[in-house]
C-alpha cells in the first residue's frame, strides 16, 4: 500500500469519526427534545408560491449562463485540441 493511500485511508476515518462523533449526540438530543414535530409542522404549514416570479427568472439566466459557460470552454479546448 502506497503512502498516499495510507494517509488517504487515515485522513477519511478521522473525518468519519469526527462526524459519527457529532452526529449521534446531536440527532438522540433532537429526538428526545421535540424537535422533530416543530420541523414537521414547519414543512406542513409553510406557504408554496406558485409561478415562476422574478426569483425563477433570474434563475432560469443564472443557469443558461453556466450551461452556456460550459459549452464555450468545452468547444474552446476541444478546438485548441485539432490537429493542424
């Protein structure tokens, strides 16, 4: 085993602990205090808004601007790529 993949291996089981070690506390705290019904009711009751508004149109820009973004670098290194 390479030691790139050792330190690899180490550093994420570090990490999931650390995360296990947070976690568990904070989700049996949530269950015993209620939380969990006050989340419900707020997901139930809360107000949809219907049609897209001013929100879905800027938007809707923001990701033609990343799709478009993508496609010109895409086409700019597959051109810079040809042979010539």
């Amino acid at each position: 085993m390479s030691a790139v993949a050792k330190w690899w291996s180490r550093l994420s089981a570090a990490v999931f602990g650390a995360t296990l070690t947070l976690v568990v506390p904070v989700h049996a705290w949530a269950t015993s205090n209620g939380v969990a019904d006050v989340a419900t009711e707020a997901v139930r009751y809360r107000r949809r808004r219907t049609g897209f508004g001013f929100v879905g149109i800027v938007g809707g820009l923001c990701c033609l601007f990343v799709v478009g973004a993508i496609v010109l670098v895409f086409l700019l290194v597959r051109r810079s790529r040809r042979p010539k």
